[in-house]
C-alpha cells in the first residue's frame, strides 16, 4: 500500500473517487499475499495488483459498481490448479478480497 501513496494523494488532489481493493485470505497456492492492495478510480485508472493480472478487470468492475453505490464488499475469485493451467494461470486456489470505498 505504501508504494500507491504518491499517486492516491495525486487522485485526491485532482478530485477523484477511489477504490481499494485488499488481499484479505488466501485458500491454497495464490498469486498475491493478504496486504496486497489495488486501486481504482472513478474513471478506471488502477494502481497496484491483487492477482498479477487473473482477476483484475473483473475487481476494477466491482470497484465501479461501489463507486456507484458506496457499499463495501467482499468478492473471491478462485480455481483448481487444474483449471487454473487450462486457463493459463500458474497457479489455482482462491483469493478473498475486500473492497471498499477510500474514506480520507
């Protein structure tokens, strides 16, 4: 979180509505550690990663949806490591992440 602080202050000051998105768990092998953090924006500019790229768009979906109705969540993205392979990611199991709207 702290290498994004740079940029969510530079979003702040240009008057944008923020996400952020946290690795809160993770079942079996993960791309990312609980802590990892992602930011989005209200015009879709993102910071940072939950997955490495799996799952990204669909976070930065959700997170337009929070913008719109403020309520925090929480979303799990996961897969088999054989389904995980077939789809072309390198690892399975299931990511927790909890998204909430940036309350300075």
């Amino acid at each position: 979180m702290r290498e994004l602080l740079d940029d969510l202050e530079r979003w702040k000051a240009a008057g944008h509505e923020i996400v952020i998105a946290r690795v809160v768990d993770v079942e079996g092998s993960g791309p990312r550690a609980p802590g990892a953090t992602m930011a989005v924006n209200d015009v879709g500019e993102v910071l940072g990663s939950v997955s490495g790229g799996c799952v990204e768009g669909a976070v930065i979906t959700e997170a337009m949806e929070i913008l719109r109705t403020g309520e925090r969540r929480m979303i799990s993205f996961g897969y088999s490591d054989d389904e995980a392979i077939e789809v072309g990611l390198t690892c399975g199991g299931t990511i927790h992440l909890f998204l909430e709207p940036l309350d300075w």
